[in-house]
C-alpha cells in the first residue's frame, strides 16, 4: 500500500531521481577577450569581428574618435548568418537607446562635435554557429576604431 503525497507533489531531490545532469548557470567557456584597433574602409564595408562556434556574448564596446562624423553610418550583427541590428548613430541617439541591457547594441556616447561615439554590446546574447560584427562607413572617410568584445565559446 502506497503511503504519503502523491509524486507529483515532491520537489527535485538529487539524491532521489537519476539526473544525469544538472544545469543551474550558461554551459559556456572561459572568457575570450578580442581587442583590436584599426580603420575602417571609407564608403564601404569592414568586418571587424568574425567568430565561428557556438557561444555567449558578454559584452564589449566599440569607439570611433575625432576623424569625422559617423552619425549616418552604422554598425551591423549578424548572428548565425542573420542580420540582427544595422541602425545609424544618429537613429541610436534619436530613440535615446542608451539603457545598458534594453537592446543588443546601446549608445553611451554621441558627441557630433567633437565627432566622438561609442556603442556598447550587451551581454547574454547567444549564438550557435557563427558571430559577426561589421561596420559600414557612409561618409566618405576612413574613421579610426578600437573594439574590444568579451565572449565564451561552448
């Protein structure tokens, strides 16, 4: 004869069922830290980052400094081959998307003076294959970056 509640009625108990596995934090590896620094093509395309695999952002940023506006052009990624976010500077500074967190890619400086911008990456976002950032350049000159991004891959 069975005797107290019902299974349905007990909580995960280790020590009771055959778990083969218990997952409590993101399955992902040691941090990888990519920094680079360099200019972009002028009127065109340049790929700054290309990682292949499986994986997590952590997070990182991107700085363009004083060689001349960049407020139309706009940064791109792409995650597994998809085309996530490609907005301008002046868009990112327009709908005031500067809130760590609240969107993949966030604005933390937009300096149309002294022709200053950062854009930051926000972390958790995962991929399964494949991982790129690019940049495309509007204005007709070759503005100077340094990119740093912080990722795990599985």
């Amino acid at each position: 004869m069975a005797s107290g509640l019902p299974d349905y009625y007990r909580g995960v108990d280790i020590a009771y069922q055959a778990l083969s596995q218990m997952i409590i934090r993101p399955k992902y590896g040691g941090a990888i830290v990519s920094t680079l620094q360099g200019l972009c093509n002028a009127s065109g395309w340049t790929d700054i980052l290309t990682v292949i695999g499986k994986g997590m952002i952590y997070g990182g940023m991107i700085y363009f400094d004083h060689t001349s506006t960049q407020r139309d052009s706009y940064p791109a990624l792409y995650i597994d081959g998809s085309g996530v976010l490609g907005r301008t500077f002046s868009v990112y500074n327009k709908n005031s998307i500067v809130t760590p967190g609240a969107h993949p890619l966030w604005l933390s400086k937009y300096d149309d003076v002294n022709f200053i911008y950062v854009l930051n990456f926000s972390g958790g976002i995962t991929f399964e294959t494949s991982l790129l950032f690019s940049f495309r350049e509007v204005h007709g000159t070759a503005p100077v970056f340094t990119f740093t991004m912080v990722y795990a891959l599985v």
